[in-house]
C-alpha cells in the first residue's frame, strides 16, 4: 500500500514599503550675512560705494522633498534712507510696504533675485554677490548697524510645499558700518548781553535775563559741561573781583541747571544724540546784582564756557533728552 509523506510547503512572503511623498513643510531658505564696510562721516558729502557682499543662503529640504526655486528682494523699514542693494545691476532693495511682484519658477521679474538650486542631488547652499552703496550726509547713528530682511516666494518638489505669498527672511543682511561719533557745535541766539544796568536796583535785578541757545548736531550721543571764568560774577578790565562794588553777579540756567557764585559747580550732562540736522539747548542768564551802586564802568563781562564733547560708541550709560531740560 502506498504511503503519502507529510508534505511541507514553506512560503517566505517580502513585504516591501515604499515611503510615498509626504507634504514635508513648506519651501524656503535661511542664511545670513553680516558684514562691515568702513568708515561714514555723517558731516560730509561722502558716502560708501560700491562694496560687494557676499551671502550664502542655503534651501529647504526634507527627507526626500526639497526647494527648487527661489525669488527674492530685500526690504528695508518705512522711512529708511536711499540705500542700494544691487544684483547684476538691478536694484534689489525696496522700502516697506514693497509690493514689487515675485514669481516662480519663470520668468523671474526685473529687479528680483532668481535662484535655482537644482534637483534632488544638486547642492542645498548656493553663494550670491551683492553690491552696496550708502549715500552721503545721511543722518545715521553711531554705533547703530542696517540690517535688511528678504522677502521671497519658492516652489518645492517630492511634498515640499510651494510658497506663493511672500514670506519673510528677517535679519538676512546686516551691515555694519562705522559711523563716527561726530559733532558740531556753536552759540545761537542774541549776545548775552544785559545791556546798560546803572539805573537798575538790586531788587529789580531778577527781572533782567537774556537768553540763547548752544546748537549741537551730533551722530551718537555726547556730553555737555559749564564753567564761569570768574564764578559767576562780571568785572571790567583791571577790576577787582575781591571788591564786591566792582563785581556783579548773576546766574545761569542750563540744562536743569542753576549754577551762581554761590553754586559754581555744574554736573556735566550725557545727552541723546542730537542728530545731523541739530538741536538748541537753551541757556538762560539771570542778574543778581543791579549796577546802581557799583563803579562805573560800560565794560563789565564774564566768560563762559560750555565744553561738548562726544561720546565714544558704544555707550551704554544713560542719556538724557537735553533740548528738553
């Protein structure tokens, strides 16, 4: 009689698992750049030309999917200055609210930045040159850097996720440059000058103020101080300043300060920047001492002297609003 083995049949079943594209973010690119580029008078006709910067910006990828397509400007805030940002001679900088069109993938518009970063095996960092130019007698401050966002639009592939409103690089560019802390100054205002005391009192003297102003213009911020040649108190050529009949006395009001002979001593002052176009800080003297009862004389004077002096940048120490004290 026959007999039937037991008959085993053994199957080996391969599961395979392919990752289909998977919506992996949107598109994109990040990188920056900061860069100095010397040195800016703000007090002079001269600006800085023509300097290249160089900036890598590096695309979006994911496991898979990845940044094809770039377009971009820079912005720069309402109000900003005339600065350029040049790109194979155009123009790529505008002043926010920018509305200059983008576009990918084609044709890229005038006056943008196009990149194509390739496909899949293709480099994720591409380099750029750009041009920089700042024009002269601008008014910028010490110590401060330009820092310029990009605004772009991009389209991804392999579920990277296309950009078609504009998005924000912020902080992409920023320029360093060293604005020197410059500053002028002078007297503005009528002579301080009270003028024919002989018929005026000592209690009348109070009533007799002059005033004027110091006009500073500035970059950064700066200092200010205040001293009398002789204390506060006026003679004539060859007077006696020990003889109270050939001195007269009077005080002065200066940035929230009274100062006299008998309160000489003024504490210097640390001002906010006053800014290229100049700020007056008012000054104010006051007689103390009317001249019926002093020898006569049509040459009694006192020198004073205020003394402004820059600050170096940076400054960290506290600053006050000086036209306003």
């Amino acid at each position: 009689m026959a007999r039937l083995g037991t008959a085993l049949l053994s199957l080996l079943a391969w599961i395979a698992i392919v990752p289909a594209a998977e919506a992996a973010g949107p598109c994109g690119v990040s990188g920056t750049t900061t860069t100095s580029i010397g040195n800016y008078n703000p007090f002079t006709g001269s600006g800085i030309n023509q300097v290249t910067v160089t900036m890598n910006l590096t695309r979006f990828r994911s496991a898979n999917g990845y940044t094809r397509h770039v377009d971009f400007y820079f912005v720069q805030a309402s109000g900003s200055p005339a600065f350029t940002i040049t790109h194979s001679g155009w123009n790529v900088l505008y002043t926010l609210p920018a509305v200059h069109t983008l576009s990918v993938p084609f044709p890229p518009p005038s006056g943008t930045v196009f990149l194509d970063f390739g496909g899949y095996f293709s480099p994720d960092t591409q380099t750029n040159q750009f041009v920089v130019s700042i024009p002269g007698g601008l008014d910028l401050s010490a110590g401060d850097p330009l820092v310029f966002d990009i605004r772009y639009v991009c389209d991804g592939e392999n579920g990277v996720q296309d950009v078609h409103s504009p998005a924000t690089l912020t902080d992409a560019m920023t320029i360093r440059i060293n604005v020197l802390s410059a500053l002028q100054a002078s007297y503005a205002g009528p002579a301080l000058d009270f003028g024919e005391i002989g018929s005026v009192s000592d209690l009348q003297a109070g009533t007799h103020s002059v005033t004027g102003a110091i006009r500073v213009a500035s970059s950064g911020p700066y200092t200010v101080s205040l001293s009398s040649a002789s204390n506060y108190r006026m003679t004539f050529s060859g007077g006696n300043l020990g003889d109270t009949a050939q001195t007269i006395r009077y005080s002065t009001h200066f940035l929230g300060q009274t100062k006299s002979n008998a309160s000489p001593s003024f504490t210097t002052v640390a001002c906010q920047r006053a800014g290229t176009g100049g700020q007056n800080l008012p000054i104010a003297v006051t007689l103390q001492d009317g001249g019926t009862t002093k020898v006569s004389s049509p040459s009694y004077r006192d020198t004073l002297t205020v003394t402004v002096t820059p600050l170096a940048m940076p400054y960290g120490g506290a600053t006050a609003n000086c036209p306003g004290l």
